[in-house]
C-alpha cells in the first residue's frame, strides 16, 4: 500500500484524509444518514427516525440494520461437546453436538459463545476478509462487487475483530483502505445522479455504501427542489399517500 | 419498510417467538438445576447457547416494538392527532394507548411554550413563504369555517385562496393541494 493511493483521490487539499479524521468523518456521515438529521436543504420533513446502526465494533441494540447484521453466518468450529442440542446440525441424527464439528452459525450466536480461552467456539475468517481476498482489495478496491461480497463488508468486517484472530489488524486495515478507496466514486455517482434510474450504479455497492449513496441523492434532490423554487410547497405525507395506494389495490384485488 | 409505513401487528409472530422463549427457558432451568445438583458442568456450553437464543428472541422483540413506536410517533408529526381507521387497525390496544399518552405530552408541551396560547410546533414544517396560498380539493370534505367566519365548501376539484395555516393539515392528509402558480 503505497502513499500514491492517497494523492489519487483529489478532493480539497485541506480534506486530509489521516486514519482518526476518516473514523469520524464517516460516523458523522453515518449519523446523519440514519438519523435523518440532514442539512437545512432537506425538504423530505420526515418525521420517522429508525435507530442507525451501530460504529465501528460496537452494534446498536434496536437498530433494525445491526439486527441484520448479525444474522450473517460465519464458519465456526465447535470446541466443546453441547449436549442435548443435536437437532441444530441438520446434517448430523446424533442427540449432542460433539467436539470438532464445523458448522455456519450466525454471528449474534458465535459473538454470545466466543471466549477468549477457546473453550467453546472457534470462529474461521469468512473468505472475504482472508488474505487472498485482501490482496485484490489492495489492487483496486473499486472492481469489487461488495454487495455479492457482503452485502455488509464492512459492517460483518468491524464485528469480526471480536473474534481476537492473529489477523485483525490486517482486517482492519484492509476494510479502511477499501472504504476509502471507494467513497469518491459513491459520493461523485449520488451527487451526479438525477431523476434517472440509478440501479447500475448501487448494484456493487454494499449496504453502508448504499446509505451514503441514498444521503446523497436525499441531498441533491433537496438541492433541485429548492433551486425550483419549491422549498416550501406543501406536500401531503407519504404515509398518506401510500395507504390510499394500498386501499385500492385492496378494492382491486 | 424502510418509509416509515406501519404495517399490521404482528400477534402470531409475537406469540410465537414468546412461546420459544418459554420452552428454552424451561429447558435451561432443568439444564442448569441438574448441573448445580449433579456437578455436570458439561451442560454448560448448551445452557450458554440456549441463552443466546433468548437473548436474541428478547433483543428483536423489542426492537420490533420500539420501531412501531416511532413509526406511530411520526405518524403525529405527519399526520395529526386523529389517525384514519385504516391505520389504528394495524395498532395492538397498547399501542394506541401509547399515541393517546404521546399527543397529550405533545399538547401540554406545546401549551407550555410561547406565552398564554401556546405554539403548535407541528405547523410550519417547511418554510412558510406566504400568508395566503392557493389550494385545490382533493376529495369532499364538506364544510370548512376560517377565522373570520365565512363558511367554504370543500367540494372535490374547487379552489381557494386560504389562510397557510388553516390548510396546512388538510394539504398533509391528502384532502386538498398546494397549488403553486
């Protein structure tokens, strides 16, 4: 990884990005973009505000996106016999799970059993964050399908540093990098992106970066309608508009 | 259901994952008596999993519920305080309670600001350019009194020239249309 990564993404000479200024940049984004707390230009007064998902290692508890998460399987081995529990390992009639058996189990379930000492489970790196993965990240982030990948790289990639593998700070360093790497083509598209179909351009981004994209078309849609002159025309409630949808297609069904 | 929409309650679903809750935690009480009686710390790793699972089973309920609940509170900023049938069908009894107790707070909060009459917070979500502004019915909506008295038909396709802030509500219901020249 050489520094000429950095001078290829020319933003505004005085946006360095250093690692620490990355982090909040991307949790301010991250806020804004759940919260909905958008700038003043924001004309879509919405009133619902779900629980953003969680930074960095840490989920959010209610948040719907973290929920999803971590319903990710990853490859796990088992450490310990589990007795009694037999019927989870569909491939297997015994009544217990025995020691050694390698199953997918979700990572809200691998996260609640890992220990430390290994005494129960132990968790393999999925494919996508191992070494060989690694290195085409570090050649061109941007060729990536993350969403056929993921689709949460980078959130399935902050929650696997739980698992203390020899190789976290690879990890880590691997899903900042890509971040970066991709960004600039993610907020050029949203903000470029117009009143067209927009589906090419979202189809290899992964969820994080499909946030970032729907702030930035939030934005530049806002933007239009204020340059229009109809910042303050009053408009009735999506919620309003889509029940009466729905209550025809009742009538009609 | 990412816009905001709140579909019906899900009781089945609801009642289904507190019945699993139930019986896993049945089975870890026998598990872990037996453990602590019979020293057989090999249940151990089973008692961990099965407590994951309810902790996951508690963890999306409860996310379940409180993402109602802002959807339901939105629906009083987007809204009003009186929700169409249509929708209070799809609240559980708590939770129409839960909107009741939301608008009355709203109410005496907003009671509570800009001296003797209060300020409605929920008027004015976008900035107001005029006073007066054109709007078009949508549907019948019978009649409608303004300030100073006079009396106007809401007559499906007619238009008015009215007060911003008497409209404000009717035009976010759906029931008339900003018109802008």
């Amino acid at each position: 990884m050489t520094s000429s990564r950095r001078s290829s993404l020319t933003m505004a000479p005085s946006f360095k990005l250093q690692r620490g200024q990355l982090r909040d940049f991307s949790r301010g984004i991250r806020s804004r973009v759940s919260t909905g707390a958008m700038p003043r230009s924001q004309m879509d007064t919405r009133s619902y505000m779900p629980v953003p998902p969680g930074v960095g290692t840490e989920e959010n508890v209610f948040s719907l996106d973290d929920i999803l998460l971590s319903q990710e399987r990853l490859p796990c081995r088992t450490e310990s016999v589990f007795p009694g529990l037999g019927f989870v390992d569909k491939s297997s009639d015994s009544r217990h799970i025995p020691e050694g058996t390698k199953m997918e189990i979700p990572l809200w379930l691998a996260k609640g059993l890992y220990e430390r000492k290994r005494r129960v489970i132990s968790v393999e790196l999925p494919r996508v964050y191992r070494e060989g993965w690694r290195t085409v990240f570090g050649a061109d982030a941007n060729v990536v399908d993350l969403h056929t990948m993921g689709p949460y790289y980078y959130g399935l990639g902050s929650q696997m540093l739980h698992f203390d593998s020899p190789e976290n700070s690879e990890i880590a360093q691997c899903v900042l990098q890509t971040f970066i790497g991709r960004f600039r083509r993610t907020m050029d598209s949203s903000q470029n992106a117009y009143n067209e179909d927009t589906s090419v351009l979202v189809e290899k981004l992964d969820c994080l970066e499909r946030a970032l994209f729907r702030a930035g078309q939030s934005g530049l849609n806002a933007f239009q309608l204020w340059e229009k002159g109809l910042a303050s025309h009053l408009t009735a409630s999506s919620l309003v508009t889509n029940y009466r949808k729905r209550k025809l297609a009742d009538l009609q069904a | 259901m990412s816009d905001g929409q709140l579909p019906a309650f899900n009781e089945d679903g609801i009642r289904q994952v507190l019945e699993e809750m139930k019986a896993l935690y049945e089975q870890n009480q026998s598990d872990v008596n037996e453990a602590k009686t019979e020293g057989k710390s090999e249940l151990i790793p089973s008692i961990k999993f099965r407590h994951c699972c309810l902790l996951r089973n508690q963890r999306c309920i409860t996310a379940y519920l409180y993402d109602r609940l802002l959807r339901i509170r939105a629906l009083r900023w987007e809204y009003g305080s009186v929700l169409p049938t249509t929708i209070r069908f799809h609240m559980c009894a708590e939770e129409v309670e839960w909107f009741n107790q939301y608008k009355k707070s709203l109410a005496s909060y907003m009671r509570s600001l800009g001296g003797e009459e209060g300020l409605d917070i929920t008027q004015d979500m976008k900035p107001p350019k005029s006073l007066y502004i054109e709007v078009r019915c949508l549907k019948d909506h019978g009649e409608f009194e303004i300030d100073d008295g006079t009396v106007i038909l809401l007559k499906k396709n007619s238009q008015h020239f009215l007060p911003r802030w008497k409209c404000e509500q009717l035009i976010r219901q759906g029931v008339l249309e900003h018109v802008i020249s």
